[in-house]
C-alpha cells in the first residue's frame, strides 16, 4: 500500500502552531470527506497519486517550518530567523531539520535522562558502538529507546548497532601511557600484554600483514609510529609522533588494508550500512552498494589508510555515488571533535557540517562527541543548528542525475518522480502512506523541496525511515479498506 498525496491543506496541518502534536493532527486527516475529496478511489492493490488543487497558486512557496516536538508548538510564531542574532544558539530546535542526526550512546549519556534529553536535542538515531561496553549495558541502552518511542508522540528514534567488522585495535590498558617521539615501542599478538612499552593487539596476521618500513597509525593518526624490526609474535617500533595512548584504540597501516573477514560472528542479520573505511573498499564501492542498504562514510578510518587530502574527495564521491543508486549515506568521524572538550565548536567543524548537508548526505553522526564528551547535547545542538541553517539556502528539485534509471523497474518511481515534481512546483509537502517504507525511501532520495510525511502501520518500519533525509514517519493503523483506514 503506497499513496502519495502532496497538498497545501495537509501540509498547514502539520505546521501550525496551534495544531496540537503529530498525532493529534492525524487525527485531523480522518474525516469521511477527506478519503472523498483527496484519494481516488482504486483497486486497493494500485497507487494512487492525487494532487488537490483548491487554494493552491502556481509558485513555489518559501520552505515551512514544522514543529519537532509539542513543546515547541508554541514557540513557532517566534522562530528565530537567520539574520536575528538574538536568540542565543543553544536555544532548543523549534523546526524540523531535514538532513538526520546519529548520536553515539556511551558513559556520557546512556542514562534514561540523557537520551531523552538528547531526542529532544535532535537525535533521530542511536548508535551502540559494539567495540565497545557488554551486551547488558547496550541492552539497556535499547530498552530506554524503546521506552521513549513509546512514550513520545511526535517523535521516533531509530537503534543502529555498530558492528564488530574487520578492524584492528589495541590490548587494555590498566592506565593510559604517553609515547614520546624517538621512544621504541612493541605491538605483539600475545594476549593480555599491557606495559609502558608494550600492547597486545586482537588480530593474530598482524606480524605478518606488516613489513618493516610500514607507518603505523594509532587512533586515526593521533599517533604514528614506523615499523623496525619483527619477531614471530612482535613487531618492534619507533615513535614517530607522539601522544596519550588509552585502551582499544584503531591500528591502521598507512596504505594497506588487514586480510580480516568482513563478517564476524558478533554481526546480526539486520538492515545493512556498510562502514567504507579501508583503501580496499574504493575500487570495490560498486559491488558494496549492490550489497548494501547504505553506507556510512568513516573518514577516520580512510584517512589512515589513503593521504588525507583524498578524504575530502572521497566522501563527495561516495555520498554522489550512493545517493544516485537510491541509498542512504552518513557521514562520520570528527565532525565536532573538539567539542569533546570544549562547549564551542571550531568554525572548520562548522564547515565540515554545512559540507556535508550540502552534499547530500542523509545523516551526521557525532562519536565521542556525544559518548564520552563534555558537552554531549551542545554538540547535537550545534550540528542541529548548522544543518538547518545550511538546508534553508539549498535550492529543491534538483534530481540525481540517474536515479530514474536505478529504479526502472518499479511503478512506484513513476508516482515518486510525479509527486515530487508536483510538490516542487507548487511548494507543497508530500504525505505517504507505507507498509514496507520504500515508497518513503524513493521520495527521500528524490529529495522534494518539501517535508516527506510518512505514515505507516509498522513499527519497525517508523523507527527504518528516521535514517532518511527529509522523512518525517508517523504510526497510524491502517484497515484493510483505505477508504475506512482515511
């Protein structure tokens, strides 16, 4: 079941102050005049895309700003605007962004308190990175999100579990150490070495995968340290570049990607993001879209393995790439580091977001920006702030280039592309109604200039469509007639 409705009415609904929460206003959509007026009536296996026309001018309206939460209904008449610096920054986020926000949840804030704080801050997604804590501690962390997805009527935030994938780290430590530069230090692969000058680390081809000469890079390149001389279960190195080194940290060798498998026995068979973060994955990206629900771009990572300088480069490319097959893209790693420490951000960190909105991405993530940080729900806001700020002055309509093509096979992209054309032209937000979610999907990867608000009968399917750019989901019960269900 999929019908697209884009009309001003519906969308007045959704963006008045005075319409009381998202689901209050569904309720609004219900009358028996409304299934009359909006949706023409079809084989109920058929798509049916209607546009009302009454009190619709031919033009395109400025963008509508949409509530987040029912606290801020009354706050929106009030809407700072962009040239009024009088409102402070850290003001609570009055309109709805479109472009998501991922927040890593660790001892910073995996308290009921915190993650409803951080919903409320911008929050559409929660990250477990499984590196690191138990299984107890991320179950609990799930069981709070479930709890506010109850609670919350106009709002949902989806679970995404960072997987243990093919990565190389670090032993624990009982302490962090600091390495200085010219000091030799050892990496060896037995198990539970953990001194001021030598570490385990957890992948037993490590002697092997490296040669002497190689540029070890510790903690995305924090630290690096070049390969001297090895032995059968060791690798002796020189400090190169100094610094703090704490437990479980990133090994990367400049250039070269670990032989380790991709799937580990810890992964689940769940929706797919794939994390591009080797050199091996650039020449095999096609294959890896085929494979995959989205990527996330961990530019960490990439900018260990490859010069920096093709980071920037990358990421354009990749978030290009996947948008034009359909696919969703974070982007990833050090977006606000600096905010882990200090409450502002750098005005390169600024940038580094309003880039990435205006490439397309469809989320942002914050790591220990959010997880360990000082300042875990300023940095939310912040990124909240420079992505709405930056997604008023992008022009909508602007399709990918192929996008038609990677769905040819679909009657759907027909409806899409229409709906999304219609909504574009006359300024309108788009309504879909949805059971698997990819009619919401498609429209987002349209990208309509307007909101896409999607209704849907399953659960799981809501929290999916919180990834996506421009998505707006919201529960409502479906009947097996659509003329009952409006």
């Amino acid at each position: 079941m999929a019908q697209v409705v884009a009309m001003r009415s519906i969308q007045s609904l959704f963006s008045c102050p005075t319409s009381g929460s998202v689901q209050e206003r569904v309720e609004k959509l219900k009358p028996s005049s409304f299934a009359s007026k909006v949706l023409a009536r079809n084989d109920k296996k058929s798509f049916n895309v209607v546009f009302r026309s009454s009190h619709i001018t031919a033009r395109k309206s400025a963008p509508e700003l949409i509530p987040v939460s029912p606290e801020d209904d009354s706050k929106l008449r009030g809407v700072q605007q962009f040239g009024d610096t009088s409102v402070a920054m850290w003001s609570k986020p009055t309109v709805r962004r479109k472009t998501k926000i991922v927040c890593t949840i660790g001892p910073s804030n995996n308290t009921r308190e915190m993650i409803w704080k951080l919903a409320e801050a911008g929050m559409n997604v929660a990250r477990l990175n499984m590196s690191h804590g138990d299984h107890a501690s991320h179950q609990k962390v799930i069981d709070l999100v479930k709890e506010y997805n109850g609670q919350a009527k106009d709002n949902v935030i989806a679970i995404m579990l960072d997987t243990k994938g093919p990565e190389v780290r670090s032993g624990d430590l009982p302490q962090p150490i600091t390495l200085e530069t010219g000091q030799e230090f050892t990496f060896t692969i037995r198990r539970g070495v953990g001194t001021s000058d030598c570490l385990s680390v957890n992948y037993d081809d490590f002697v092997n995968d490296v040669e002497v000469g190689d540029m070890l890079l510790v903690d995305g390149g924090m630290m690096s340290l070049v390969v001297k001389s090895k032995t059968e279960d060791s690798v002796k190195c020189e400090v190169v570049d100094g610094g703090e080194l704490k437990s479980r940290r990133h090994l990367n060798v400049r250039g070269k990607s670990a032989t380790l498998p991709s799937i580990t026995g810890c992964d689940a068979d769940i929706h797919v993001i794939v994390k591009i973060e080797s050199a091996d994955s650039i020449p095999n990206l096609h294959s890896i879209i085929t494979a995959s629900d989205g990527a996330m771009v961990a530019r960490g990572d990439l900018g260990a393995e490859l010069p920096i300088e093709e980071v920037p480069l990358l990421q354009e490319e990749i978030i290009r790439i996947f948008h034009s097959m359909g696919k969703a893209v974070i982007v990833a790693t050090n977006m606000l580091e600096s905010m882990i420490v200090h409450p502002m951000p750098t005005r390169a960190e600024v940038s580094d977001i309003a880039i990435a909105v205006r490439e397309g991405a469809d989320a942002i993530m914050l790591s220990g920006e959010t997880a360990h940080g000082k300042f875990p729900l300023k940095a939310v806001k912040v990124m909240h702030t420079v992505a709405l700020r930056t997604e008023a002055t992008i022009s909508g309509g602007e399709l990918p280039p192929n996008l038609g093509q990677v769905f040819k096979n679909h009657m759907s992209e027909m409806f899409a592309y229409h709906a999304t054309m219609m909504s574009n032209t006359l300024g309108t937000s788009t309504v879909v109604f949805t059971r698997s979610g990819f009619m919401a999907i498609l429209l987002s990867h349209y990208r309509p200039s307007g909101t896409i608000i999607a209704f849907t009968d399953e659960k799981r399917i809501q929290q999916r469509l919180a990834l996506y750019q421009g998505v707006c989901p919201v529960y409502m019960e479906f009947l097996d007639d659509s003329e009952e269900t409006f």
